[in-house]
C-alpha cells in the first residue's frame, strides 16, 4: 500500500539550483490563462521543500511504498552533464526513505520533456529518443544503488493524444500521423532505457534485485450491449492502440501485427526504419503499473474521418447507467479493475502488476469541512474501498497483483487543471504556505492499513 506523486506535479522550485526550463514552464510562460485561477507549473506543492516531512507523513499513515518521479529538466543540463544540486535533491530524497524504511518507487519521465528538447522537435525527433537513453543511462548510474523500482514513463499514451491528437495540451497539435509517430518514439526510448537499465545491471551499477518497468493508464474497453461488428471493430482498436501496443510491447518485445497492419491501410503507420524491430525487442519489462480511473467505452464512429481527413477508430459511448465524477467528467467504475486483472491472468500471464495510481479528484473541498477544520471526505473513501474491493477479487481468482497506491496522496498540481481538483488524503493549504492536513480518508487508510497487519484482508476490507 502506498502512493503515487510525480516531479512535476509536487517539486516546484521550478528555477532552483540550475533547473532547465520544461514544456509545462513553457507554457505556463506563454499562456498562463489556460490554467485554472493562472496556477502555472512553477510551484507544485512545495514538495521540494517539504519532502522530509512528506515522506514522514506516508510513514506515519503505515504506507510501505511511493513513488515520485526525476524530472528529466532537474537531472541534467543542457550539455547532457549531471547537474549536481538536482542530483543532490534526489539523492536526499532516496536517503529520507530508506531512513524511513519506506521503498522508493522512481519514475524517469511524466510528460516532462526538457523545453529545448521540445525546440528540437520533441517526441517528434529521433535525437530526442537517443537523448532520453542517455538520461536513463545516467539516472542509472547515478542512483543505481539507492533505488530497486524504477519506471520508464508513466501513462505513454496521453502526450500522444493530448498534445498531438486532440489538441489539448501544448502545442495544441491535431495530426493522428504525427500523433503515431509519437507514440511510436516513445515506444522505442521505452525500449532503449530498457537495454540501458539491463545493461548497467550487468556492470554492477544496480542493486541486484533491481526491477524495471512500465506505468500506463489501462483503460479496459467495453462498448454497448449488443453491439454491431463495427462496434467491435471499435473496440479491437482502442484496446489496440492504447493497451495491447504497450502489453504486447512488454511482454513480447513487438507491437500489436493487427494494429500496425490497420494504421498502414488508413496511411496512419508510424515511421519503422531498418534496425527498429532489434530495439523494439528489448523492451520487456519485470512488471507493469496500472493506473486506473475509469473504463473506456467506445462504439463505431459516425463520421468516418476526422477534421484532418484520418481515419477515426471510434466514438464515445456513454453508458445510460454510468456513475460520474462529475468534477473529472470521468466514470466511476470500479469493475474495471477486476476486468484488467482478469486480463492479465488470460492474456500476459507471466507478468506481475501492481495498480499504481487511482484516486478521486473534488473540486472545491472546503464546502466538506467539518467544525474541527476536517474535510470529512467519505466520497473518497467509499470510491477507494470498492476498487480496494474488486482489487482483492482479481487476487483471489488468480490475478497478480502486487499492490495498490493512491494518486495524488498529497493534494497536487494537476497540470492546466492546476488545484482545482483535489486528489488528496492529505489536504495542501495553498494560502497557508502549503501546509499539509489530514483529510478523514487518511485516517480511515491508516486504520486499514493498521486493521490489514492482524487481521486477514477479507474481514479487513468488508464495508461497516
Ligand atoms: O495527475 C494525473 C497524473 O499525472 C497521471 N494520471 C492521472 C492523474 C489525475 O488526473
């Protein structure tokens, strides 16, 4: 049981001690109204300042786990050096958990690419793939003794749709061809930190035991009961795109013929060069983390192209039943975590998992205080208890999961949604100096943590 932060989202510090700038820096720069109430990249949640007493607090709770992530832009200099204060930063915070006797968990990158890697063309550009290796490579060498779980990305599949399909995100790019080619080149800098990581094993600059992996939002796909072959075509293609291309990439060291031989048929195949399938096959990890929020529903698409003339693979299916967060826009469907696990069990049978983030973000929190100061947030606590459910289902039938950690266990910087979905057990005071204050549902975790250590988990888990 622990939780999951990322670098970008907690450190702030955004100019300190020889930081380069990031994309998020960017464009919180050039664009500061896209954020909600103008809360820009550069603060976090003051973790950079705080994380002693951050990492006490997952103590305290009873948590045996977090992970956070380097940020790629603190590592390393424009002259691809190690920049030694960011290096120190890491390297205290490695030496706070093993004091605390709490396993560090290290991400290498969560959507933070370095802005004058992104001046060079980003995901976009094969330098840039060849860049990341280098940063792994370091970040390897560097911390290879101090840290056993280390992940290449977290969520892979968001930069490609957020800043190159649908245009959400900076730079508000929307190009499917070049959406897949993105996706692709992370694909293949997944694979090359691979080779970088079992290599500096084999030199001895690793911790024995030392486990590599990958982080990714697994949303299982359903569509309408019912359905139409085309509805199931839909669903073979986002289950294609966005779970099997990173499973199969895993666990078999290729991506998904199926999906490669549609994307060629519709112009959409990304750009394989020679010597491509060689990297591709090192990419198989020792596990797999699976954030899970909410399920992808998908039916066959109305129109048969996009505003740019690509193929479309699928539309939105809103289930009549469906339950909403209605601050996210997302489904609650806790179902869905069994469902996964169940897939793993048939599909990729030799690969343990773990869910590595799910949690609820609310806006505006306050309005659930109670008269001590509290906010008694049982939402969170009822959202958590039935994944925790359906979790301890899939072990039960056989899935191997190893573990659950909760996202945003501190309240966060959630990207150009800024603070305004809370995440938190922990609440952050952002007009206090960032003062961290449980929520109810830190208590009742650490109760359930507390309840797991002598009794068994079934009794544990049953609702009161
Ligand atoms: O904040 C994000 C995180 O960076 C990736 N997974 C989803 C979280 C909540 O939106």
């Amino acid at each position: 049981m622990g939780a999951a932060l990322s670098g970008p989202q907690t450190e702030g510090a955004y100019r300190k001690d020889g930081k380069l700038e990031n994309i998020w820096d960017t464009w919180s720069d050039c664009s500061i109204s896209d954020f909600y109430n103008k809360v820009g990249s550069y603060t976090g949640n003051d973790f950079y300042e705080k994380y002693e007493e951050d990492i006490r607090l997952f103590k305290s709770l009873g948590l045996d786990s977090f992970r956070t992530s380097i940020q790629w832009s603190r590592l390393l200099g424009q002259d691809e050096k190690l920049n030694e204060k960011g290096a120190d930063f890491y390297h205290r915070i490695c030496a706070c958990a093993k004091k605390h006797e709490i396993e560090l968990f290290m991400n290498l990158y969560h959507f933070d690419m370095p802005t004058y890697l992104f001046q060079r063309g980003g995901w976009e550009n094969r330098e840039v793939v060849e860049a990341y290796a280098v940063y792994a490579r370091t970040a390897f060498r560097e911390f290879g003794k101090e840290i056993r779980y280390w992940f290449t990305f977290n969520e892979p599949i968001v930069e490609p749709d957020q800043r190159y399909r649908t245009g959400m995100w900076y730079p508000f790019i929307k190009d499917a061809k070049r959406g897949m080619n993105v996706q692709y080149h992370i694909s293949l800098a997944h694979c090359l930190a691979v080779w970088e990581f079992r290599k500096a094993k084999e030199e001895g600059y690793l911790l024995p035991d030392a486990q590599i992996g990958l982080i990714n939002c697994f949303a299982p796909p359903y569509t309408r009961e019912d359905p139409t072959p085309e509805d199931l075509e839909a669903v073979r293609m986002e289950d294609g795109l966005r779970n099997r291309w990173w499973l199969d990439l895993v666990t078999k060291g290729k991506l998904p013929e199926d999906v490669l031989e549609t994307l060629k048929k519709c112009q959409l195949e990304p750009d394989v060069r020679p010597g491509d399938e060689e990297i591709l096959h090192q990419g198989m990890v020792d596990w797999l983390g699976f954030n899970y929020y909410h399920p992808a529903r998908v039916q066959a698409p109305k129109e048969k192209t996009d505003e740019n003339g690509f193929l479309k693979f699928s539309d939105p299916y809103v289930w009549p039943e469906a339950k909403m967060n209605i601050y996210r826009g997302w489904e609650i469907y806790p179902k869905g975590i069994y469902d996964f696990g169940m897939k793993m069990k048939e599909e990729y049978p030799d690969l343990k998992f773990f869910i590595s983030e799910n949690g609820m973000g609310v806006e505006h929190e306050g309005r659930f205080r109670d008269a001590s100061g509290e906010i008694q947030d049982d939402y969170r606590i009822e959202f958590v208890q039935e994944h925790l459910e359906w979790v301890l289902k899939a072990i039960q039938e056989g899935a191997q999961c190893m573990g659950y950690h909760y996202w945003g266990l501190i309240d966060n910087w959630s990207w150009n949604n800024a603070f305004k979905n809370r995440y938190g057990m922990i609440e952050v005071e952002l007009m206090n100096n960032y003062q961290r204050k449980l929520k109810k549902s830190a208590k009742w975790i650490q109760e359930l943590i507390r309840l797991r250590e002598k009794k068994p988990i079934e009794e544990t888990m049953v609702s009161k």
